[in-house]
C-alpha cells in the first residue's frame, strides 16, 4: 500500500516579502485616482478647447485687411491673434491634459499590480485580482496579496473629489446643483465639466451657475447635452459667447437663463428644444435668430432685449403659445407682419429702438393687454389697433406722433395711456376719447395739445392726468394742476354751461320757424286747391 505524503508549501524568503511589501508600500502612497466622472470631465473640456481653438482660428483667417495697413503688417497682427488663440488653448487644456495623463498612468499601476499579485497568488487568484482595481477608481475589499501583511484595500462608493466634493454631495442630495452666494469661487472650465457629469449622474432638474464662472470660459463644454433631466438651467451674468449645439440634447430643459453674456448667435440645433417655456436672452449681442427657432412652439415668455436686432424673422410667428414678448432696447426698424399670429400675446415691450410704424397685423393681437412703444419713432398708430378691446396699457411716449386715430377709442379696456413727449407733433386727442370710460391715468405732458375735447367729461375713473409743459388752454392750466377729476369736473361744468346757453338761441329759432309756417300755410293750401 503506496502512502501519499503531502507536500507542505514553502514559506517565502525574506527578500520575496520585503518585495512585495515595497510595491504595496508604493501603491498605497498614491493619491486617489481620478474618477470616471472627472476623466470624462477632462475629455469633454479637450474637445471643447479644440471646437473654441479651430473656431476662432477661422474668424481670425476670415478677417480683411484694412485699406491702409499692408499686407506683411496685417500678416504679423493675424499671426499675432492666432498666436494668441493658440497661447489661450494651452492654459485651459492644462487642468484636463494632466488629468487625463494622470489617468493613464493609474492604468500602467493598475496593470502591475495585477502582474504582482498573479505572480503572489498565482494563475487561481487571478479573478480575485481582476476586482483590484476598476476603471471608475475602486479598490474593492478582496485579498490581492495572500500574506494578510501585504493587504490592500478602499472603501466600497465614490474616491474623494478635490475641490468639487461638498458640490457633487449637495447635487446629489438635492437634484439640483446651486452655488450659494457666499461661495465667491469661480468654476474654471474643468471644474465646470465636472459638474456637469455630476448632475448628469445624480439627475439634477435644476442646474444654477449665474455668475460662477471664470471669465475665460467663453464656451461651454460640449458635454451639456449629457444633462437629459435638467429642466431648469442658469447661467446668466458669465462672459459665454456661444451654446455648442449639443445643448439640443436637454430635451427636457423648460426654463433657461443665459442674460447678461456675450452670445452673438444660437446654434441651428437650439430649436430641437421644443419643451422650452420661458427663455431670457436680453443683454448679449444677438442680431439673428436661427431658422429652426419657430420650432419652438410652446415657448410662452421671450426676452430679446438689450441686444443688437434690426428686424425680428418671420418665423416669430410661429410662436403661437407666446405670451409675453420683449424687445426693448434694440435697433428694430420693424415688425413682421407674422407677429399677427401670436395670437396668445398679451404682453408686446418695443421700446427704445427704431420702429416708425407698426403692421396692421398688430390689430389681430386680441389677447394683448400691454403693448409699450417708450421711444421710437412713430408718427401714427395703426387704425387696426381698435380691435385690441383687451388693451389694459398703451405707452407712445417719447415718438414722433402727428395724430392718434380716433379707432384707439374702441379700446374700451384701456386703463393707462400715455401720449406724452411727442414734442410739436401732437396737437390733439381723438374726439371719441371719452369713450374710454376705464382710463385711469393719462400723460400729454410735452406736447401741443391746448384744448380737450368735450368728451373728455365721460372719463370718470381717471384718477392720474398728466400735462406738464402741454399749453392747455381748455381747461386752464391752473385747473390741470388740481388733479384728474378736477379737469373732468371742469370738462363738464364747461359743456353743461354752453348747453345752457344755447337753449335760448333754439327756442327763438324754434318760435321763428313757427311763425313763418303760419303764414306759408295759407298760400300753399290756395295752391294746391288750384292746381287741383
């Protein structure tokens, strides 16, 4: 009978431990490694400061030489911007380059220690060693090195952030990311893109960055499309000067903010956002708006103002949901025609720009309620404008006004009018005024008007009426300074006295026409019997 010893498995030498402890030793002392959030990050940022580069890069090779700079000056000023370009790109990569280099580096460890442990462990320890060490950065709780001296392990979750850890906590708590105001720190553009694959990751619905960004980040990061849950986003008050046209993807984005930037066009793709309620666009440098932007059919709040429009596209009237309309402080030369189709618009803002007369579509806009035309250049309304009975508010201050059509008075919502400042232009109200029987304050102040017309009386609910430097002399100044009721109360005192005094005249009249039938009548009764 043949009996199996069995062989006992030699201890390791000395050398063979210290070995192995020396590469534990180093492996431990690296700082933990950047996370997939943090490397995707880094990538997006890379491949957003190459869009930026190439792009600016063609503006500059785009641009003509002045008449009198020669063609080797010019040449060196180009090289110069695209020098210049060049020396910007290199500062934003820097953050993302190292990042993604460190990345690659923790791949090399990783593949090592894989190598190690297969040799400790050997070829039936190597699923055990595969879990080591994972792409997103996790060690997890399994013996990689058999002596329990020369364990390695990490915590189960997320390694730590840097500067970005309370933000992705707070993100992730909330579903929503805000920076408070006592935060004065900047987001540089990669912290940015980090925030981003945060929120992407945790769901955020809110994404508020107003004013937390670094002055050289001019673009964003191609990587917003990612925020496919987002349905609010800020970033007003930062220096962005264009959307990448991934921004399509937040197909649930319903409110964005992007004012006080330096945007100077949308992307084609910005119409694809078709859940779009409220977008405020006022103060950057807009002059067009993209063809696809009619899409945008549930849009209900636009603000347009303070940029640098000289006409509006025809497809703003496709905007049949829009309810309030702003494009104040603008070159507007006109209106198009379309805007007629806006039928759900009650609220129209056009002032200080270039407009000299409004469309008569502007009649078909019967939900409007407010409609302010504060200094233009306008020499008469529309005589559609009688049709808007919702009309609540009208301001044509401050234009070149020469009449106003007496159908303004079949605005009988019309609460607050102001005419005032049309200079030596105006030189009388529509004779219907009175008409509107619901207008509560009223501004001729700087113009020409000198008497009111009778019907001025039947304005009983005026409470504010303005005339400062307007010559009135019916009623006398004096009286206009008393108030609103005060000049209606004159107004009717003055018609019901000249009423009075001209029923004398029509009784005389009256007796006339009597007396002069009285002795007609027998001739013309002779006359008829001879004729017969």
């Amino acid at each position: 009978m043949t009996v199996l010893l069995s062989k006992e498995k030699p201890s390791p030498s000395s050398a063979f431990v210290e070995t192995v402890e020396e590469i534990t030793r180093l492996y431990r002392s690296l700082p933990p490694r950047p996370s997939i959030e943090q490397v995707e990050a880094a990538m997006s940022v890379l491949q957003t400061v190459d869009t930026e580069e190439q792009t600016k890069l063609d503006e500059i090779t785009k641009q003509e030489k002045p008449r009198d700079v020669s063609e080797d000056l010019f040449s060196v000023l180009q090289q110069f911007k695209k020098t210049m370009v060049l020396f910007q790109s290199c500062e934003q990569r820097k953050e993302a380059s190292h990042l993604v280099e460190v990345d690659k580096l923790y791949g090399i460890f990783d593949e090592l220690v894989r190598r190690a442990s297969g040799l400790v462990s050997g070829d039936n320890q190597m699923e055990k060693v595969a879990a080591f060490s994972d792409s997103g950065g996790k060690i997890e709780k399994e013996c990689v090195i058999t002596d329990e001296t020369l364990v390695k392990t990490r915590e189960d979750g997320e390694i730590k952030k840097d500067g970005l850890k309370d933000l992705v906590k707070s993100a992730s708590k909330k579903g929503s990311f805000f920076i408070g105001e006592e935060n004065t720190e900047k987001l540089s553009l990669m912290k940015m893109a980090a925030v981003i694959e945060n929120s992407a990751k945790t769901g955020a619905v809110v994404l508020d960055l107003r004013g937390k960004l670094t002055d050289q980040i001019e673009w964003l990061p191609v990587s917003i499309g990612k925020l496919k849950d987002v349905t609010e986003l800020n970033l007003s008050e930062n220096r962005i000067m264009a959307l990448p046209s991934s921004i399509a993807g937040i197909k649930t984005l319903k409110k964005l903010d992007i004012h006080s930037n330096q945007l100077i066009n949308l992307p084609d793709s910005f119409g694809d956002l078709i859940n779009l309620i409220d977008l405020d666009l006022h103060a950057n440098r807009l002059k067009t708006l993209p063809a696809t932007f009619g899409n945008l059919i549930n849009l209900m709040n636009l603000d347009l103002g303070s940029n640098e429009f000289t006409h509006l596209p025809d497809t703003i009237g496709c905007l049949t949901s829009l309810k309030t309309l702003n494009v104040e402080t603008n070159e507007l030369e006109d209106l198009p025609y379309t805007i007629g189709n806006c039928s759900s618009l009650t609220e129209l803002r056009l002032d200080f720009n270039q407009l000299r007369a409004l469309p008569e579509a502007i009649g078909k806009l019967e939900c409007l309620e407010i409609l302010t035309l504060h200094y233009n250049r306008i020499k008469g309304l529309p005589t559609t404008i009688g049709n808007l009975t919702k009309l609540k508010e009208l301001d044509v201050s401050f234009n070149e006004l020469e009449s106003i059509t007496e159908n303004l008075c079949f605005a009988v919502s019309l609460k607050k009018l102001n005419v005032g400042n049309n200079f030596a232009d105006l030189r009388a109200l529509p004779r219907s005024i009175g008409n509107l029987e619901m207008l509560e304050q009223l501004d001729i102040s700087d113009d020409q008007i000198r008497i009111l017309p009778d019907s001025f009386r039947l304005l009983t609910k005026l409470r504010v009426f303005r005339a400062d430097e307007t010559p009135l002399e019916v009623p006398p100044r004096q009286v206009a300074k008393l108030g609103a009721q005060a000049v209606v109360q004159f107004m009717v005192d003055l018609v019901a006295n000249r009423d009075a005094k001209s029923q004398p005249v029509d009784e005389e009249k009256k007796s006339f026409w009597l007396t002069l039938c009285s002795i007609c009548w027998p001739f013309r009764k002779r006359g008829a019997i001879t004729s017969v």
